[in-house]
C-alpha cells in the first residue's frame, strides 16, 4: 500500500527530477560543519573560530530567506538559483583556498557566502502546489520530508570521507562542488518543469495593488508559525547535540553516529507510511506526537540513568523518530495552504529564516544546559522547545480560515480603489459576491 501511493506520486510530471535536484543541491549543507570545523581548527587550534565563522554562513542564510523568496515569487527562479549556485561555491572555494595566516578572512566571505546559499529547499516547497494537488500534494511534501533526512546521513560521511582521505581544504572544496552541480541541475529542473515565472493570476482573482506589497509579517499566522518551526528545529537539532555529547563523554565518537543513523531510520519509516495515509495531516497531532517522542528520550539519558550499554537507548530513539518526518511534512504543507499563492516563495524564506535562526541559536543553549546539568538538562532542554512548538500548533490556522482572511484584505483594497473611480462606477450595479 504504501509502495503504490509512492509509485503514483512518481508518475507525476517533473515531481521526481525537481525532488532529486532540489535534495541534490542541498546536500552540502549536513557536511558542511563537520568540513570547516576541521579546517579552521586545523588552521587556528581554536573551535570557537570554527564556530564563528559557520555562524556567519548561517546567519547570511537566515537574513535573505524572505527577500529571495520575494524574488522567486516575481518568476526568474531558475536565473536566482543558477546565479546563488555559482557564486556560493566560489565563496566556499575562497574560504578551502585560503592560507591559514589570513584566517581571519574568511568572517567576511563566510557572510557574504551565506547571502547565497542556494535556495532550493524554499523554491521547491512553493512549486510544488503548481504540479499537483491534495493527497498527491501531501504526500510530495512528506516525500521530501522523508529523504531529507538521508541528507544527514550523506552529507556528513561525504565531509568526513574527504577530510579522512585527503584533508580539510578538499572536503570544502568537494561541497563547493556539490553546492554547484546540484543547483545547475536544480536550475534545469525548474525549467523543464516551466515553472520559473510568477504565479499566474487565477481567473476571478483581485488584481494587485499598487504600491508597496503589506509584509507577510502582518499576518498573525505567520508571527505564530515562525516561532513555531523555530522552536522545533532546537528541539530535533538538540536532541542530536545530545547524542553527540553523550557518545564525547564515553570516549566513542562512532556511537554518535550510530545513534543519529536509528533516529534518523525511525524519521524515514515514519515519513514514508504518513505520506501514503489518506486525507490532510492534524498538525497539532504530529506536532504533540513528536514532542511526546522527545520527552520520552530524557530519562535515558545520564545522570538521571547510566545504561548498561548505550546501545539500549537504541529502540527508544528509533519510535522517537517516527513522529519527525510527518511533523516537518504536515507543517510544509500547512504553509503551503495557508500561504497566499503569489508569495508562497516568500512565506517559505520566512521559514527558511525561522529554521536558521534555531540552527544558529541552537549550540550555545544545549551547551549551557549540558554544562550546568549533564546530557539529560540538555534533552530536557530539547523537549521543552518541542512541547512549546507543540503548544503553538493548534492556533496556526488551517486552509479553509487563512483564505477569508486574504479575501477580507482583498476588499478592502477594492474599496480602496473604488474611491478614486468615476461616481456612474460607485452608483452602478451591485457587486456580486
């Protein structure tokens, strides 16, 4: 059953090519801590600089989302991720190239280079409501959810692989690569899909109004759902902080590996029945069923519990991580719906902003909170941003309640412009609704 709903997903025009890509283009992304990390710790012996220096590539990343999203929603799409494409792999190339007496150079290029992180993952979640519609739609989104999460098996062990054989500056320089081919790839998707030009206005639809566009910020379900995917993100991103932290203490790097590859196995088969279930996710739901799998992880950990051998936690990780995939995937699809279609683009760089932020803000909380209390104040941690995430997730609104609002908006502006019409205009025949 589950095989078949994938297989007609599939079929669909472009769906396959544009997942593959858009996935292809970001697969630089989970091995790119661990490739400057050991790059500028080999070049300084200091990982705070290590970490200032990916900070700056995050924070470019966040302050753009929207504005690129703007961007892609006026068309041209597949001319921003070519241009994004070339020019952050040739930041990246600077920074790997770089002697290690100008380390200091790289702060600068790392923010400039974070300006043009390839925006694939904001590009592709708009487009996919342009190629298909209802339990297809949900199930695309679940698709890529699922798959995602091979990218953070992938793109570490390409990192790593490349530090092991060669060194640093070429585990850099093969993610430049990386970053380059997947968005010229990307690039061609997008247009033999044709969907790189604006939005087409539907028939019937209020024409735009003229002068400056109201932010998206204005719309309270944004300003809900923002914190929201902020919140999560610390939360899934702690959880992995954890076990890392956890696998230092007993001296057995491997085993961090070990651990985030099962959460990561739990995420996909998670992903992969949620995709194929019939009807539109309950988001609160997904989002109260993976904090649950959070909090049950907390008393696994020490010093609340010492295991016999981490390897029992094992289990617990694996139904933990079921609730992952279908949460990001039922929250995708949310915005989508919510969105209105002409700024979806948009609405994504602003989630694309709100998961960077966590990313980047992430580290430092986990590693205050696993200093003062141990790996289990940092899970402990990491449930709470999930349950409050969790919190939120009733008052987003749902497809049917966003669209009145926007409609509500609409007349407004119509009545604004009817002001400036001829009187025989404003005393003609009613409007018909």
């Amino acid at each position: 059953m589950v095989l078949q709903s994938y297989r007609r997903l599939f079929t669909l025009p472009h769906v396959s090519s544009l997942l593959v890509w858009s996935l292809a283009s970001r697969l630089y992304m989970p091995g790119q801590p661990i490739a400057i990390t050991f790059l500028v710790a080999d070049w300084t012996g200091s990982y705070t600089k290590a970490g200032l220096i990916l900070g700056l590539l995050i924070l470019g990343t966040a302050l753009v989302g929207p504005i690129r999203g703007r961007m892609a929603d006026r068309g041209g799409a597949d001319r921003m991720v070519l241009v994004c494409g070339i020019v952050y792999a040739l930041g990246l190339s600077i920074i790997a190239l770089l002697p290690a007496r100008l380390w200091w150079a790289a702060l600068p290029i790392a923010l400039a280079s974070g300006l043009f992180a390839p925006p694939a993952n904001q590009i592709v979640r708009a487009m996919w409501p342009r190629l298909t519609t209802g339990r297809d739609l949900q199930a695309v989104y679940a698709a890529e959810a699922t798959t995602q999460e091979l990218l953070f098996v992938l793109g570490p062990m390409l990192a790593a692989g490349a530090v092991a054989l060669a060194n640093a500056r070429a585990a850099v320089l093969l993610l430049a690569a990386t970053a380059l081919i997947g968005s010229l790839g990307f690039m061609a998707a997008l247009r033999r899909a044709g969907v790189v030009d604006a939005v087409p206005r539907t028939e019937g639809a209020a024409a735009p109004v003229p002068g400056p566009r109201r932010s998206l910020l204005r719309s309270g379900w944004l300003l809900l759902f923002l914190p929201m995917m902020l919140l999560i993100v610390v939360g899934l991103i702690g959880v992995d902080l954890v076990m890392v932290a956890w696998a230092n203490e007993l001296s057995s790097p491997g085993l961090a590996m070990v651990l985030a590859a099962v959460w990561a196995a739990g995420s996909l088969v998670g992903g992969l029945v949620a995709g194929a279930l019939p009807g539109s996710p309950h988001l609160s739901r997904r989002f109260f069923g993976a904090a649950l799998g959070v909090v049950f992880l907390v008393p696994f950990f020490p010093p609340l519990t010492h295991l016999p051998t981490p390897l029992l936690i094992l289990p617990a990780l694996f139904v933990s991580g079921l609730a992952i995939a279908p949460t990001l995937a039922a929250a995708m699809g949310r915005l989508s719906d919510i969105a209105p279609p002409d700024r979806r683009a948009e609405a994504f760089g602003w989630m694309t902003t709100a998961q960077t932020t966590g990313s980047a803000t992430t580290a430092p909380v986990m590693g205050a909170l696993m200093d003062w209390g141990g790996v289990a104040a940092g899970a402990a941690g990491a449930a709470v941003a999930v349950v409050l995430a969790a919190v939120i997730s009733p008052f987003i609104p749902t497809a049917a309640a966003a669209p009145a609002a926007r409609e509500q908006r609409s007349d407004t502006a119509t009545a604004t412009r009817g002001t400036s019409d001829d009187e025989d205009d404003v005393a003609g025949e009613p409007e018909v609704h």
